[in-house]
C-alpha cells in the first residue's frame, strides 16, 4: 500500500478544548474534536448536550470562555460571524432564518458577498452597467439553485410563506449559493413531514458532493445512519465517544442514552 493511501485525510476543522458558561449552566466544558475535509459526520447527544451551542462557537455567533477553534490550520475564535462565514465556514438554523419578507429567490440573491454594486466607489467609477450584469448573474444561479432544490416554482413567492420543509431546503439553497468549504446544518430534518426528508437527504448530499465537507447535529439516527461517515457523540458539553456509525451502532454507551433501538 502507498504511502498516500496511508495518510489519514486532512483536518479542516479542529475544536481544541472549548468551554462555555451561562451562568451557573456549563454548557459545552473542555470539547475537542477535529472534522476531516470533504467528510460528513454527525454530531449527536441528547438534548442540552451541547451540540447546538458547539455550533455557535465554532461560527462566530458565541465566543468561547476557553478553547481554539481552528478552521484549515487558522484560529477563529474570536472573529465575528460574518468574518467566518467570509472564509468558507456557514452554518444553518435549527429553526430557519429566512428573510420573510423577502422572496425565495431574494434571499439567495442576498447570499453572495461581496458584490460590486454593493460599492459605492465601483458604481461611480465603471457606472451601473456592469451592477446590472451582476445581478443578472446572481439571478441566474439563485435560478439554477432553485431549481437543484425543487423550489424554482417558488422563486417569486414570500418566504414567510413557504412550509417548515421548504424553508428548510431554502436553508440549504443558501449554503449551495455561499459555495461554503465547510457547512454546519442544524438538524436540517426537524419538523419536517416525512415526505420532504428523503429530498432533503438528497440535497445534502449534493451540497456534500460539490465539495463541501458537512457536520451536522440530527435527532434522527435513521438520517444520521444514511448519511454520515463519521459520528461524534457529545454528553454534557465534552465528547463521550466517536467512530463510524457502526461502531456507534454498537457501543453500549450510546445504545443506551441516544440510539435505543435503531435498527
């Protein structure tokens, strides 16, 4: 066997003993873990775990009391939000976030950044002409994603409107238009009717195969099992174990608190 087949895949993402407090609440205390570029793992625990909280660490929504965060060898806790999701890291909503007065295909048209027309020393030097050929283009592959997503015959509509379902793919259109290098999805499949979760499924992985490397907390272990390659079990806020999702499928910890009896 060579050498390169050898070589354990890269880290594109490392947690290095991060803690946070609210209050008399230790919500995350002393997590590590390390995400392998262009995998898909999953992050699960019971609730108040920590699992969302980690999220919001890790993308710049919470700074942490204690720890690193390293995002492709370069610290980022500590920057802000829109500074991260500025280097390719984004994160969706357990509960979306869509902009709801707005249409669908608005709120992917807000998504990239930054955009010309969005400087007013570059409309006054090369005029509106070349504004108006990026909005163009932005239209078209808001369009584009839509489509991918099966919510182009929603383009114009509000996104106050759509069902829980919809906004969730709207939540992952958002991601495919942010071409992220690492996205977050928070249980992407909560509330959702039965009927949208397999379109779901599948959406994630096309997002995962255009080359994003996915984490994502899930309640549904049956989703969690479909999906991801790698799982990581958080209790209290710190890591209790990690493996494949066979392993975890049999590790007595875990089928005991989280998994009962998933088949």
């Amino acid at each position: 066997m060579s050498a390169d087949a050898l070589r354990e895949p890269a880290t594109i993402l490392e947690v290095r003993s991060l803690s946070k407090r609210f209050g008399g609440m230790q919500a995350v205390n002393g997590c590590s873990l390390r995400i392998a570029a262009g995998s898909i793992t999953g992050l699960i625990g019971p609730n108040g775990a920590g699992k969302s909280t980690v999220f919001t660490l890790i993308s710049g929504f919470l700074r942490p009391d204690v720890g690193e965060i390293l995002f492709d060898g370069h610290r980022i806790d500590g920057l802000p939000a829109h500074r991260v999701a500025r280097l390719g890291l984004v994160r969706t909503f357990q509960t979306p976030r869509e902009l709801r007065e707005l249409s669908v295909l608005e709120n992917l048209m807000m998504v990239p950044r930054p955009q010309f027309g969005e400087s007013l020393v570059g409309v006054m030097l090369l005029g509106s002409r070349r504004v108006r050929r990026e909005e163009q283009e932005i239209e078209k592959r808001a369009l584009e994603v839509l489509r991918t997503v099966g919510l182009d015959h929603q383009a114009r509509r509000r996104a106050a409107d759509l069902s829980g379902g919809q906004k969730k793919l709207l939540e992952i259109a958002r991601c495919m238009m942010c071409q992220p290098r690492l996205a977050l999805l928070d249980e992407p499949t909560a509330g959702v009717n039965p009927s949208l979760i397999n379109d779901l499924v599948e959406m994630i992985r096309l997002l995962h195969a255009g080359g994003v490397t996915i984490v994502i907390i899930e309640h549904n272990m049956n989703v969690v099992m479909r999906l991801c390659e790698h799982v990581i079990v958080l209790d209290r806020g710190e890591v209790m174990c990690e493996g494949t999702p066979e392993q975890i499928q049999r590790d007595e910890r875990v089928l005991a608190a989280y998994l009962g009896s998933v088949p």
